[in-house]
C-alpha cells in the first residue's frame, strides 16, 4: 500500500510517500520558520501564502523522490486538523484535486495522530501504550489500547510545552522557535532556581505550564530591576528541569495506573535532549518500552500522517470532496472498528 501524505496545519509545507506504513519513500519538508522569525511567532496569513506558494512543488518532488507514477499509489492523505485553518485548507485542497484527478481514496487524518504515529516509521507500535505529546500546541497523555483508539488521561489546563519553551525563549531574547535555543543553553547550565512544578502533587494527571512561565518572568524582572544579569544558562536548565519533573512524574504515574509497559513520545519538544536522556534513563529502571522519535519525524512532517493514514485505510475511513479543515477536533473521536 503506497501512500502520498500532505501536511500544511501551521509553518511546514510538507509531502511524503508512505509504503505499508512504515516505509519512508519520500519525506519532503519545506519550513517558514526564517519568515515568522522577524514576528516572534507563526502569522496565519504569513503560514498560508507560503503554504500556496510550495505545496505544487513539495507534492511533485515527494513523487519524484519516491520515484512513482501517480496510478503507482493506493491513497492520498491529509491533515483535516487540528492547526490553522486557512494553513490546512491548502494541504486539503491539493490533496483533494490530486485525489479527484488521479481517482485516489482521500483518508483524513489527526494531525496529533499522525505525531504518535511517527513512531512506526522507526518501530511497530506495540499495545496498550501511553503516549506523551508535547508539542507547540499540545500537552496530552493519551491511552491506546489499539489502533487508532484514543483516550486523553490528562492534558495541559492552559500553555502546552512547547508554547511554554518558545515564551520563556523570547523574554530571554533567543530566537524563534525557542525550544532548540533552551536545550542548547541549559546544557551548560543548573538548576538554581528552583521553579513550581505545576500540579505535580495534585491527584491529577492534567498539566499546567503557565505558572512555571511566570515565575520565569517574574524571576527575571526581579533581577533587571535590581539590575542583576540573570544567568541565562541557569534559566533554561531550571526552567527544563522543571518540565522533566512534571512530565516524567505525571507520565509514569499515569502508566502505573493504566498498567502500561510501552511509552511513545510524541512532538516537537520531544526533540529535547534532556526529555530524551530523562526518559530513557527512567524507562530502563523501570523496564518500560520506550520510543522516541530521530529528531526529523518529532516536529511536523508528512511521513508521520501516512504512517497513521494507514491503518485509517484499512479501517474505510474516508473523506469525499466536501472535506473542510477543523481547528479543533476531538482526538477521541478517532475510535474506529475494523
Ligand atoms: P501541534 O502539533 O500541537 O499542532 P506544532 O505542530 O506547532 O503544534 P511541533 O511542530 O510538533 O508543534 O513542535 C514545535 C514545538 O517544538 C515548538 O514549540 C518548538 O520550540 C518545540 N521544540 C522543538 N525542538 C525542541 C527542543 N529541542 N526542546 C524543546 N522544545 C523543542
Ligand atoms: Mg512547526
Ligand atoms: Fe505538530
């Protein structure tokens, strides 16, 4: 089964041929990132200019790449949401023309999904898991006992991770995204500041982030009206360390609860070298099965929404022409019968 998969729900413009789930054929990612630097952030309007201006050509070098023909391919795949919506709506577009030329089935599919999904493109998901996604736009632990079934356990009540890293980046003036930029500089930096762990004795397994950023921003305009300069390098590495306690602890807690031994991790911040060392130094002491995504499927990419697309095909789970984007949808939603 040959896939084509197209993603455009925020600043990537991103194609991939997927075979039988798991084969990577073509995994073409076109970033923004170097236009939405100057504004600190994503601009929708910004992100769907670009998003025109690239999916031809993305689609095309992704089936060059993949070195097919388009009746070579069983379906084209989409992210129908969540993300931006006039972001999305360019990906859909062209997956719908492209699926209406070719006479291709058009499967839709969860951007969050895909995230978790990104897995298999390295190791077969192995049930009952719990996944961790941390990304720009979410926080979530997510129980699967199969195939694409979903059930949030605890999610972020305001700022999800990587909204809390790219905030703490900018009042430290480090460049958009800042996820990347913390990593690096708490690598050489400790713990001083001890900062609340959100929520962590409470008997939930929700996240908090926002209160963390404050105390990140308060700490600083203590020092800058003292006129102190603050130790960056201490920021970050107190600020992550942070985070790693409240994820690995909500995490594992979750996982004795649901009697789980397989963990994914899923995102962009699940790029973080502290989170990935954390977590694999944790999961060995426990003998819990851990995945990880290579750094290139953590953040948005195509590969991720044909891996998931897969399944999703085998399950007839189909769009017709009348496919919208959605800003948000319900990953539990997601709950199919084979
Ligand atoms: P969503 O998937 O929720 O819609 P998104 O697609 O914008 O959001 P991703 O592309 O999955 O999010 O991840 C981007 C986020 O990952 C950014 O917030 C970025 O700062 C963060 N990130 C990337 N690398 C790292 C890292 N090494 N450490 C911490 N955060 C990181
Ligand atoms: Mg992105
Ligand atoms: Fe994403």
């Amino acid at each position: 089964i040959k896939i084509l998969a197209i993603e455009t729900s925020c600043d990537e413009t991103a194609a991939s041929v997927i075979q039988n789930g798991s084969e990577v054929l073509s995994n073409v990612v076109v970033s923004q990132i170097e236009s939405h630097k100057r504004f600190g952030g994503v601009v929708p309007e910004v992100a769907s200019r670009h998003h025109v201006e690239a999916i031809t050509n993305v689609i095309e070098v992704a089936m060059t790449e993949a070195n097919l023909k388009p009746s070579d391919l069983d379906a084209v795949a989409v992210t129908e949401g969540p993300g931006l919506i006039g972001a999305l709506l360019i990906g859909i577009n062209a997956a719908k023309t492209y699926a209406f030329v070719h006479d291709l089935p058009l499967i839709p599919v969860h951007h969050i999904a895909g995230h978790i999904y990104a897995s298999q493109l390295e190791a077969p998901l192995q049930f009952p898991l719990m996944s961790l996604v941390i990304s720009g736009g979410h926080t979530e632990l997510i129980y699967m006992k199969d195939h694409m079934s979903f059930e949030i356990v605890g999610e972020t009540r305001d700022d999800a991770v990587g909204e809390a890293f790219d905030k703490v980046a900018r009042v430290i003036d480090l460049p958009y995204p800042g996820g990347p930029h913390i990593d690096k500089l708490a690598q050489t930096g400790e713990d001083t500041f001890d900062f609340p762990r959100g929520l962590i004795k409470e008997d939930t397994y929700d996240f908090s982030f926002s209160g963390l950023k404050s105390a990140v921003i308060n700490k600083l305009h203590n020092y800058r009206q003292k006129g102190i300069e603050i130790n960056k390098n201490d920021v970050a590495a107190s600020f992550q360390k942070s985070v790693v306690d409240v994820l690995t602890d909500k995490t594992f807690r979750s996982m004795e609860d649901y009697k789980v031994k397989n963990l994914v991790i899923a995102g962009g911040v699940a790029g973080n070298s502290e989170i990935r060392e954390e977590f694999s130094k944790l999961c060995n002491a426990r003998d819990v099965k851990l995945h990880i995504p290579s750094l290139k499927y953590c953040t948005d990419n195509a590969a991720m929404i044909g891996a998931a697309a897969y399944h999703l095909y085998f399950k007839d789970h189909r769009a017709d022409l009348t496919l919208n984007g959605r800003n948000f949808i319900d990953i539990e939603e997601y709950e199919f019968t084979s």
